[in-house]
C-alpha cells in the first residue's frame, strides 16, 4: 500500500505499467476507505477502483479513468459508495442492471409487440406510443422516467387534442404497468394519476370525457335525407349515412358491411368487426334498409366499368377492395354540414354519425319500444345476472322496433307529423306474420 498522490510528480503519475495483466496500488490516505486504489494495466491505463466484500463476495469496481477523474473526486465516490455498501447495497451489481436495462424506446416496442399487435385499435395505440411518446421521453432510461414527464407529455398533447391525450395516458401507464411487471420499475410512476391532474392554460378538466347528448330533430331529419345524395358526398358515403339512420348500427359497422353478411332480410355484423361486444348481431333489414343497399349495390355495378380491380364485396366502398372508415364518414359530414343541415346555425351544434345512431334509438322510445328491446335492436348487449340467465334473443321484438322506426322516419321525411306516427306504424304481431 502507499499513500496516492496527484500532479505531475506524484504517485499516480509515476506508477509503472506492469509487463502484463494488472498492477493494483492500494492508497492507504487517512480520507480514503478501505479497498480504494489505483489499477494500471500492462497497456498504462490508469483508473481509479474500489474492492469491497457483499454476502461474502469479494467484488472490484471502476470509479473512474485517471486524470479524468482526480484523486480527490474519486476518493470522495468511493466513500459514497462504501456508505451505500454498508446498508446492503452493491454497486457493481446495480451498475450491471442500469447497463442492461432498456430505453423507454426498446420498452415500448417489446410492450407494443406483446399488447398490441392483433388489436383493432393496434393503429391507433402505435401512433400515440410511436409519434407523441418515445419523440419526448423515447431516450431515458425505463426507471429514470418521472411522474413530471409523463404530466408534461400528455399536457402538451391536451392543448390541441384532450381526447387523444387522455388515450395517451392510459397507453402510457399500460406500458409503466408493463415495466413495473418485468421489475425495471418497483413502482409505476404515474400510478394513480387521475385525469384532472392534467392541466392546459383556458381549459378546464381539459380530460374530462365529454359526454354527447346530441339527437337530430325533425327538421334536421328531414333536411339530411333530402340533401344527403345531393350535397357533393360521394353517393356510397351518402347511403352508409342513410343506413347508420335507419339501422341504428354503429357507423363503423355500416361503414365496413360486406355482401357475405346479409342473407335475406338479415344482416349477420360478426363479432369481429363488432369492437366492444365481441359477439355477432343480427340485424333485420326493414324495406328501407334493403333500398338502401340496392341502390349501393347499382352505385357499385355503375362505378364497375371504370374500376382497375374486380369488386371485394364491400357496399360501401371508399376506393377499390377498401370500405369507407368511420373517421371517413366523420370527415364528410362535417365537410358538408352546411348542405345537411336544417338551419345555418343549430344551437345544439354540430351533428356526428354516431349522432344519428343516437337519433335513431330516440326515436325508438318514441315509437314505444320497450327500453330494453330498444337496446338490444341497436346492438348493446344484456349486462348482469340478466346476460347469464336470459339467452332469449328477441328476434320478433326487434324486428318489430325497426319496422316501427322506419314508419315513424318516413312520416318524418314526408312532413306527415309524428303525433299518430305509433298508431299507424305496423304492430309487431303485423310485422311478424308479414315478414
């Protein structure tokens, strides 16, 4: 052992390189503790190590490379890390795990492949993680994110987009949950964080789901059916519209109908294109309905003699071989929402397609279908002790909902008035012996 000394005339400077393998001078300096020293290697490298003993295991870490590091700086680390050591801790291991363990970039590619591939919001989830995650935090390290850059990431999202922030959010803790679970992380850092922790300058609980109440009255109804085949939309767009009216299907499982899905007067939506269910539904398809997808079927035979590519099946294409999307449908409404609309102005805003989903299930009260029935005709599914003991599907009962819909839509187009619309609409017991 020997007293280490800096500068250009000191100990370190001039300690000889060994001929081969390593030359180690331990310092015996009162400040210096117990196993700190110098390493030289055959090549004259110099670095400053420290020797200590864990459970038994003798182990030797490197501080740092001399003159990089001075005498006194790794002399003051290396008495850190004898503090850390005495309470149970060993650095070289934890030096070992920190290179090993992965970016938040090559975390969320792993969570990505294992969580999201084969979803059918896949798209969506990669382009929250891929163009709004990884830019901002993709290059720290998995345990050195903080609550803060998750706050501040989903902020700067909320200022244009609060819906796609909040989904930005939830993706975010789903891939911590992830880390937590493979241990790079011994607790989730945005555990907890509630919605209204995010805030934006001029918004209030920016987060905060808004809720849709939005119908169409029976102005707006009439305006949208005389105007919408007329008011520039694409013709096949303008009659998926028509359908998500009448139907009261999703505008996304309109949107995507295919011709292997009806046979007859019903429409079979499998339970893969059926997002939050996961179950088939059968739809019956009243005269209206069955109009509209004739005249999508002639739509589709008059756009066939110009068309590069033999027709897929969709009735609602957007191009070749692709149905229109629901954000498609989105796109034109509000594109053509002045032709579509009754007055200049509605005090209740701007209608969606999913509006007119919401329209149609009014509707069905008013007609008197029972609440219940109403539901399951539009596709939502029994909850509760309800879903596990009653299998009955009401077939009849539907069918006669929307016959009884369609009478009350077509009083409504024809400026016929609604007041005895329920009185002269087809009964159910009608409806099924003439089915």
């Amino acid at each position: 052992m020997a007293k280490l000394t800096d500068g250009r005339n000191g100990v370190i400077a001039k300690a000889q390189a060994p001929e081969r393998g390593q030359r180690f001078i331990y310092d015996d300096h009162r400040d210096s503790p117990r196993g700190f020293g110098l390493r030289i290697t055959a090549a004259g490298g110099k670095a400053f190590i420290l020797s200590y003993t864990v459970d038994g295991r003798k182990r030797r870490m490197t501080i740092g490379p001399w003159p990089t590091w001075s005498l006194e700086a790794a002399r003051i680390e290396a008495r850190d890390l004898i503090l850390k050591i005495s309470s149970g801790a060993d650095p070289l291991e934890e030096g070992r795990r920190r290179k090993a363990e992965p970016l938040i970039r090559e975390l969320a590619a792993d969570w990505l492949d294992m969580h999201a591939t084969g979803l059918k919001s896949e798209t969506a989830i990669r382009g929250y993680i891929e163009n709004d995650l990884i830019p901002a935090i993709g290059r720290l390290k998995v345990s050195d994110v903080r609550r803060r850059d998750v706050i501040e990431l989903v902020e700067k999202k909320a200022e244009k987009t609060p819906r796609a922030a909040a989904q930005l959010l939830l993706y975010a803790r789903r891939m911590l949950d992830y880390a937590t679970d493979r241990d790079y992380l011994q607790a989730n850092p945005v555990a907890g964080l509630k919605p209204s922790a995010i805030k934006v300058k001029g918004k209030r609980d920016p987060l905060k789901p808004i809720v849709r109440t939005r119908v169409l009255d029976e102005e707006e109804i009439k305006a949208f059916w005389l105007n919408i085949e007329s008011c520039g939309l694409h013709r096949l767009t303008a009659l998926a519209l028509k359908l998500v009216l009448v139907t009261g299907q999703r505008p996304g499982e309109v949107a995507g109908l295919h011709e292997s899905e009806i046979s007859g007067r019903i429409w079979t939506i499998p339970a893969d294109r059926r997002g939050k269910t996961q179950t088939a539904h059968e739809v019956y398809l009243s005269d209206t309905a069955l109009d509209i997808l004739n005249e999508a079927k002639a739509e589709l035979d008059r756009l066939q003699v110009r068309r590069p590519v033999p027709w897929e099946g969709y009735l609602f294409e957007a191009r070749p071989g692709s149905p229109v999307t629901n954000a498609a449908l989105c796109r034109a409404v509000n594109r053509h929402h002045v032709s579509l609309y009754a007055k200049d102005v509605h005090p209740w805003g701007r209608w969606t397609p999913h509006d007119l989903r919401r329209t149609m299930r009014t509707g069905l009260s008013a007609c008197k279908v029972r609440p219940d029935i109403a539901e399951l005709t539009i596709g939502h599914v029994k909850t509760g002790m309800v879903a596990v003991y009653d299998q009955h599907a009401f077939e009849d009962e539907r069918r006669g909902a929307l016959i009884s819909w369609e009478g009350r839509l077509m009083a409504i187009i024809e400026g016929q008035g609604t007041e005895t619309t329920v009185a002269n609409v087809v009964s159910i017991e009608e409806a099924r012996t003439n089915a």
